[in-house]
C-alpha cells in the first residue's frame, strides 16, 4: 500500500493541472465562440498566393 | 454639402496604440463567410485584428491608432456582400457575460473536484465489501474532503448567494433547499469522517453542484444568446442621423450622439431616428409605424416628426427635441410601463416547481429524523438517515428538467428563424390560443410592390426601373427592385415632390406623379385600390400607371389557415383605416377585425380577452403597437420592427414568410410538453427513491447512482426537442 504514497499526489496533480487548463482555456476566451470554432477546425488554409496577410 | 461618417463614438481604445470596434455584421452563416471577411478584413494595411465570432454574429476589430476610419471596414464589408454597423455593448449584456463566465468556472470547478472525489470513493466503495483497512478508509474520506470542501466552497456560491437573497428577503426558492441539502451533506460527512465511520457524502454533494451547475450555466447561456441577439437587432436598427456640424457641412452619426437642439437633415427615404420639429422644408411623411395609418402625413415648418417616421418626398432640416432613450411619445412609454409591470408577476414553470418542492421536502426530511427516534433509533443515526433522504431529493433532475428543454428548443427555433428576446418565452407561447395580428408591416411585407407589373411591356418596366433607381423615394425604390434594375439612366434630375425625368434615345422619359407625367386620363382605367399609390410613367407619348402598395406577406394564407387548425382564434386590431383593413381580413379569412385602433384601445381589447381567461399573443411591428406587445401574454415581432416595438417583444422572427409564427407555436408547445414530462420524470424518480432513503438502507453509491441515472435520463429526453422546428404550416 506504500505505492499511495506515489499515487494520491499524482492524481491530485492531474486533477490539478486538468483544471489549470480548463481555467486557462476559459480565460483565454476559448469558449466565446463555440460554433465559430466549430466550423475553423476545418476551414482551409489560406492560400500562399494570396496578397501577404497581416496577423 | 458634405457628408462624413462618424463612428468615433463607437471606436474604443484597445491600449498598446491600437483602436478597436465591434460590428455586428448580417447574413453570417458559415464558415466560408467567417473565412471571407476575416481575409478581407486582414488585408487591409495595418489591420492586426480582424476575428468573426459566428455564435454572436460580430467582428471584432483592432487596428493602428489613427491609420484607418472604422467606415472603411463597413464599406469593405459591403463590397463582400455582407451589411454591417457599429455596435455599442449594453451594459445587461456585459453583466450576463460575465455572469455566464463565473458560471462556467464555478461548473469547471465543481467537474473536476467530481472527477477526483469519484475517483477517491470507487475503491471506498468496493473496499467495503473486500478488505479494505478501515484506516485507508478514513485516509480516502480525508482525501475527498481536502478536495470536496474547497471546491463546493467556490463553485456553490452562486446557490449560497441566490439562497440568501431569498431567505433576506423572507421567501424561499429553489436555492433555499439546495443550499441547505449541500450543507447538510457536506457538514455530516466531516462529521462522519471524524468519527471514522463507514459512509460519507462528499462525492454525492458536490456531483449535485455539477449537476445544478450544468442546469444553471445552460439556462444562463441561453439568456446570454437572446441578449446578444437584442443587442445586434438594435445596431441593425442603424440608427444614425445626419447631423449639422457647420452651416453646410454634415456628418452621419450614431444617434447616441445626438443632443436636444441639434438639427439634423432628413433626406428623402430616411427614416427618421430623433423627435423633433421641423425648421425648414416641405415634405409628405409616413407614420405607419407610430400610428399605423398608412396615409401619408404632410410636413412643414412646424410640423412635429417622430422616430421611426419615413420622410417620403421633400428634404427636411428636424430641430432635435429629444433623441436617443428619449425618443418616445409620452403615451406609449407610459402605456409601456404600465403593461412590462403587468408581466414581471408570471410566475415561471421552474419557480412554481419549486414553491412546491421545498416544503415537501424538509417536511419528509423531518419526518424521517422523528420517526426514526421515536422508532428507537439513536439521534445521530435518525439525523444521517433524515440527511439522506435530503441528499437523494435533492433537486439535481429537476434543475435540469427546464434548461435543457429549452437550449434545445431555442435551438431548433433559431433555425427556422424566430430569436428569442425573453428567457421564458417558450414557456408563455405554449399557452397562447388566441393571436391578434397588427396588419401594416406584419400581415403584409414592410416594403411595396408593384401590383400591376404583368400589365405593363417588360422593356418599359425595366425602362421604368432604371429610371427609378435616381429617385430615393420609397415608391420608386420599389419599382426599381420590382424590375431588377441595376444600371441607373445617366443624367435623370430629380424634381422634388414631383418625379424624376431623364432623356433617353432623344425621348424624355418621365417617372412619377401622374400630373407630372401628364398621365392623369389613365389614372381612371386602373381599378382603385383603397391602399395602393399611384405612380406613372412616361416615355414619349406612351403613358403607363403603376399601383403600388403593401403585398400581404407570401404565405399568409396558408398560415392563417394553419393557425385555425391548431384551434387558435384569430383577430385583426389595426390602427390603419378601415377599407384597408377590411381588404385584407377578407382575403385572409378573418372573421374578426377592427380598424383605426389607438395604442390604448388594443391594450383595453387584449385586457378584455385576458379577463375571458385567454391566453394572447400579440403580433405586431408599429411603434403603436408596442404597449400592446408588453400587455399581451407574449409577443411577437418581425426583424422589420421599430426598435422600440422589437425590443419589447418576447420573440423577433426574421425574413419575408409568417411561418415562423407557426413554428415557434409549435416548437414551444412542444417544448413545454417536454419540460412537464421531464419534472415529471424527476419527481417519479423522487418517488422511487425516497421510501428507499427514509428506511435508512441509502449508501453513497445508492445515492451517486440515483442522481446520475435521473440527469441523463432528462437530459436525453430533452434532447427529443430538436426535432420540433421540421413541420413548418
């Protein structure tokens, strides 16, 4: 029963970190758009012929 | 005289030397639309931020301070085929946001604290019949506590707070036995746990918080969407007027810049978007859509114009006297306010519910503890049994049983083309059995039509057409679009008041009023229409006389139809003359009308059914019409509304067709079948559960299991609402 010892904390851990990333995705406005995102996944590139496109 | 757009009031500064503007944008569907107007945006220099948010239907966009003039971006928008304006966010709707935000944390939070308790009571509970040490136990108890308090501590404030409210306030709601369930749960567990005992409650109180939360985070979201969709109904509106900012120069502004004493120009074809008076010009006016009465006004010096009035002919200069929130007659604001207090007393399905629930509960929950003392048992086990019974009640299906249904079903509505503007619209459209129609601009299409265009040769019409499009009076930009015209005619001169002419082949060509267009011996042969306007055309010496008018909308008949199949009574209360209304009852088959109808007689009429115990939903667009909209039971408007009228009514429903009225009728009745069939579910579920937890034999597992079994069961039965928009008429 000593492998508790490893177990627990590392559970606890990715529990943590799972909700870390769930808070970051939030904050980061990753839930602003759902429909929106929905439809990017599989939009296509932008053509590289195009006119050079600022971000 | 110039005239500049100012979009200033919009732009705000995004810091790091950057602007930013939100536009709400129309007819974003896709992502090929997304795609389109994010690169077309992106390719104009010093644009850094160009991003579609398809949910909301807005641009957000960011650039260079100082570089670009946001009418660029609108202009550029247009050239791609989309309308688009500037958008000021309402503070409601920022509130809701961040409101649906908290929610989604608190809901993340309470998730993963289930996740990890669940994992932590599993091996507790298959440690109970195997060998599990009683220390390892209490060590896991311990474990879940660390994770279950803290988390219930934050993502049950928005129960905590909503329950206090209401005990401050000397009521209960449906927070009040929540509240009190977690509590009691988590505070027995802790006990429990101290006295190393066999069974704890963590898992099972704060699967409860996810559970509540998800309901919550659901019916909040979909209160934000409706907001949002206000929100862009209103800029849509564009309301801007052209302002004076010399003696000759004027510059196109949002009309929350506007004061009193400003002096805004109206051209022929606005719509007028202040109250005011007018200083200088003559001109007719259309107030359809503050009285209903189709017959247009005259207006000079003097004359008194409101919002939402159509300047028809001439040029006016409006001295402003109130604009903005302002902009209201002062009896239809006081009808309005009278009739939204009339509504707020609804009581919503959820609210009823629970009014019935909470006492049935701890009343059970009491029982329970008495019972088991006087049975002999001892008071520490009557109390966790009567927790129990708190916890296996607790309300998880029955905070789902609602929200769900109507994500589902709003859903389902907004494809078929109905936006919901109030989150307990679904619910009062289902009891609707009576529809009272207002007939300008809701029985029939806003904008005019050419009635006679089949009589008249397709060159001429066309002729007609081009001609048309150098005019901006409204009968000639309908005759424009009724003849697909494009290319204006090169040279036409406008005569105000009177027509426009042009010089085509060497043959004048003249379009207009039958005088000007020397055509008044035809004006006889065209049968009179109580409704139409006349406008004639002259090429020559042939002369032609169009009638225009207000087509009834595409399926009207078929709705009406429609309606009376479901068994719901039809009337028609108009503040139109009576010939016109009595044209259109007669083709649509409405037994039932009434014309020249004030804002307060539609109101008296709709208390009149209220009292005969119907249930009335009102359909209307006029700025008349929007008292009447607030008193009806529910509301209905087209996309075409006045802002005031849209903004009052429950539901908004878009494009040319009336069946979305239908639809949302259907859609919503079968939505609230839904909801009721769902409390019903959770309460059955309660029935069965409950016998089970008052004899004392409950385990966490028990309970964990219960809980879960009864949410999806109502989650999944929700998800049947989907299918509801399919059978338009």
């Amino acid at each position: 029963m000593e492998i508790l010892v490893i177990l627990v904390p590392l559970a606890l851990m990715l529990g943590g970190a799972g909700l870390v990333a769930f808070l970051w995705s939030l904050r980061s406005g990753q839930y602003d758009d759902l429909d929106g995102a929905a439809w990017r996944a599989i939009a296509d590139d932008e053509p590289p012929q195009e006119a050079p496109v600022k971000r | 005289m110039q005239v500049t757009r100012d979009f200033s009031h919009y732009v705000r500064d995004a810091g790091a030397g950057l602007q930013h503007i939100d536009l709400a944008v129309e007819g974003v569907h896709c992502a090929g639309c997304m795609a389109k107007i994010e690169r077309g945006l992106s390719a104009i220099p010093d644009v850094t931020l160009a991003r579609v948010n398809l949910t909301d239907r807005r641009v957000a966009l960011e650039w260079k301070a100082g570089t670009l003039d946001p009418g660029r971006f609108i202009d550029r928008l247009e050239e791609l085929g989309y309308k688009a304006y500037p958008f000021e966010t309402e503070s409601a709707e920022v509130a809701e946001v961040a409101e649906s935000r908290f929610l989604l944390r608190c809901l993340g939070v309470a998730a993963f604290a289930t996740m990890n308790v669940m994992m932590l009571s599993i091996p507790v509970w298959s440690g109970n019949v195997s060998d599990m040490l009683p220390e390892q136990r209490d060590f896991f108890h311990w474990l879940s506590a660390l994770i279950a308090l803290p988390a219930a501590a934050y993502a049950g404030q928005p129960f905590f707070r909503s329950a206090w409210r209401a005990l401050s306030a000397k009521t209960t709601n449906m927070d009040v036995p929540i509240s009190i369930g977690v509590i009691l749960a988590l505070g027995m567990s802790v006990v429990e746990t101290i006295h190393h005992a066999e069974h704890a409650y963590f898992d099972a109180a704060i699967m409860l918080l996810t559970f509540l939360l998800v309901g919550r985070f659901l019916d909040q979201n979909m209160r934000r969407r409706t907001r949002a969709v206000a929100g862009n109904l209103a800029a849509l509106k564009a309301e801007t007027a052209a302002k004076f900012v010399g003696p000759d120069e004027i510059s196109q502004v949002p009309v929350a810049a506007i004061y009193p004493g400003d002096i805004v120009l109206l051209r022929p074809g606005e719509r007028c978007a202040v109250d005011g008076t007018v200083i200088e010009g003559r001109s007719e006016i259309d107030q359809s859509l503050i009285t209903g009465e189709t017959l247009y006004v005259t207006a000079e010096q003097g004359t008194p114009v409101y919002a939402g009035s159509m300047n028809i002919s001439g040029t006016l200069r409006v001295r402003v006297s109130a604009a903005s929130e302002a902009t209201l007659l002062a009896e239809i604001t006081r009808l309005l306010d009278n009739a939204l207090q009339a509504r707020s007393r609804y009581m919503r399905l959820a609210d009823r519910a629970s009014r019935l629930y909470a006492p049935v509960v701890h009343a059970t929950a009491l029982l329970t503890i008495l019972g088991w003392v006087i049975a002999g048992a001892s008071w520490h086990d009557a109390i966790v049994t009567g927790v129990a019974v708190l916890i296996i009640t607790c309300p998880c299906a029955l905070g789902l049983a609602i929200p769900t249904v109507q994500t589902v079903a709003s859903g389902a509505m907004f494809k078929a083309g109905v936006l919901l503007n109030a989150g307990d619209a679904i619910e009062r459209l289902a009891e609707a059995d009576h529809v009272i129609f207002d007939k300008t601009g809701t029985l029939t299409l806003p904008d005019l039509e050419v009635m006679n265009a089949a009589d008249i040769p397709a060159d001429v019409f066309e002729l007609a057409g081009r001609l048309a499009l150098s005019s901006h009076h409204p009968v000639a930009a309908a005759v424009a679009q009724a003849a697909g015209a494009r290319s204006p005619v090169v040279g036409a001169v406008e005569e105000a008041g009177q027509g426009v002419r042009a010089v085509v082949d060497g043959v004048e060509i003249r379009l207009g009023r039958p005088s000007f267009c020397g055509a008044e011996a035809q004006v006889g042969s065209v049968t009179l229409d109580p409704e139409a306007s006349i406008v004639a055309f002259s090429k020559g010496t042939e002369k032609f006389i169009l009638t225009v008018r207000q087509g009834l909308r595409p399926d009207a008949q078929a709705v009406i139809a429609a309606l009376k199949a479901r068994n719901i009574g039809i009337e028609i209360l108009s503040g139109d003359r009576e010939p016109a209304v009595k044209a259109a009852a007669h083709v649509l088959s409405i037994p039932e009308w009434r014309a020249g109808v004030t804002p307060a007689d539609k109101i008296a009429r709709i208390e009149e059914l209220k009292r005969r115990g119907m249930k009335v939903l009102m359909v209307g667009d006029g700025m008349n019409d929007a008292p009447s909209l607030a008193a009806a039971h529910i509301s209905m408007s087209p996309i075409s509304a006045a802002h005031l009228s849209q903004a009052t009514a429950d539901l908004v429903f878009l494009g040319r067709p009336l069946a979305p009225v239908v639809a949302a009728i259907d859609a919503s009745r079968k939505a609230l079948h839904l909801m009721r069939q769902n409390l019903w579910l959770a309460i059955g579920y309660n029935v069965l559960a409950v016998p089970v937890a008052i004899s004392g034999i409950v385990t966490p597992l028990i309970a964990a299991a219960a809980m879960s079994g009864s949410s999806i069961l109502v989650m999944l039965n929700s998800l049947r609402a989907r299918s509801a928009s399919r059978e338009i008429v």
